[in-house]
C-alpha cells in the first residue's frame, strides 16, 4: 500500500485491489464485496457458550466521503449483504445474514476525527450497527437479534481490507422469528472480526445480480 502526506483535496478513486489501497487517504463511495471471517461466542441459556468460526463475505456500500480530508472526512456505510457459515457444537449448521425484515438498516460510519486528535496519519473508528438473522439449519430455527450488533474497527485506510475489531464483551439476545415474544434462544456475548480481500472474480458476479437494483438506488 502506498502513503500520501499531507492533506488531500480530491478524492481518490475507489480502490479496486490491494495495489490501489493508500493508507490515510479518502476514496470516492463505491461498493465492496471483501471475504469476512468472524468468531462469535455465543451462550445457548442452560447448556453453556462456545465460539463459532464464521467464513463468507459481506457487501458494504460506502458514500462519497464528507471531506477528502483524512482526519476530517466521514463516510456512510451501509451494509447490503452478509453471507457467512459456521458450525456449533450445540447449534449445528449456521449461516448468517442481513436481517432484511428489520426496520432499521444495517450501517454506520467511518467517523470524522483520528484515533490520536491532531494526527492526520493516525487511525478512523468505523462503528456499524448490524441487525442479522441466524438460520439454525439443523434445528429449524431463525434468530434475530432486537438491540444492535455494534461492531467497531479502528482503520487506517478504506476499505479496511486486512483489518479487524469487533465489539467487545456485549449481551445481545437472540430472539427465535417463530417465537418473537418467547425467552431467546441464545445470547450473542462476543463478536471479532477479520476482513480480507476482494472476492475472487467468479465470486463477485452471483453477489452483484441479487443487488443491482438496490446498488442503482443507493445513491
């Protein structure tokens, strides 16, 4: 990755490969489709907590940024699509996605401001409230969660491909779609996160025609 000093004042284009990533820059908006790897711990009430590898990718669509400025710049961030899988020991089959039936969207921002005040070579917080399903294929279940999946991570370029956070210790109960006024069926108590690169082409096309429209509506 290479390195701009100094304050910007154009945008740059959106990176589209690894050899185009500049750190401390801002891009102009685009969509990104970049593998995702997650380990969620999760507590099932009365038999007890484990932690899951989930691997898939996730879709993000990134606006144009506020300002071209590093330090002063935000961005929104929505995510539209979120594919991972994994297997518990308790649960069975998981794959988990976008909760499209959620009246709140899942999104957040790469906030104005560095990590360090004052630093224009210093790291952004990105915060995204994620509101998902967990399919429970061998159980028959769907879960959702009610209060949001806060995921944190402190980037050093956009996308943060390479880069990982997550949300720390949290209690976010999961809650069976058949049941929705029932106890929940577990308890999200932990989520990390490690974003890689750009799905492999023949991966991309399947993600991009299930999105067209909403990717022509975005902006």
């Amino acid at each position: 990755m290479s390195s701009v000093a100094g304050a910007a004042t154009t945008l740059v284009p959106s990176p589209k490969s690894l050899a185009e990533l500049r750190v401390f820059t801002m891009p102009q908006g685009g969509l990104d489709r970049l593998n995702f790897v997650t380990w969620d711990t999760i507590e099932v009430p009365g038999r007890g907590e484990e932690t899951i590898e989930f691997r898939g990718h996730y879709m993000i669509d990134r606006a144009d940024p506020t300002s071209a400025d590093w330090r002063e710049g935000s961005v929104d961030i929505t995510m539209r699509e979120l594919s991972v899988s994994g297997v518990s020991t308790m649960l069975g089959r998981i794959r988990v996605g976008v909760n499209d039936a959620s009246a709140r969207r899942s999104g957040g921002q790469v906030r104005a401001g560095t990590t360090f005040d004052g630093w224009a070579d210093s790291p952004k917080l990105c915060s995204m409230d994620g509101y998902m399903q967990f399919e429970l294929l061998d159980v028959g279940v769907t879960a959702v969660n009610r209060e949001p999946i806060v995921l944190r991570h402190t980037i050093t370029h956009i996308p943060p491909v390479g880069q990982g956070g997550g949300t720390g210790r949290i209690a976010v109960n999961l809650y069976s779609t058949q049941d929705p006024d029932g106890p929940p069926v577990a308890i999200l108590r932990e989520v990390r996160t490690h974003i890689g690169a750009w799905l492999a082409q023949a991966d991309a096309p399947a993600a991009a025609s299930r999105h067209e429209s909403a990717d022509a509506t975005a902006r």
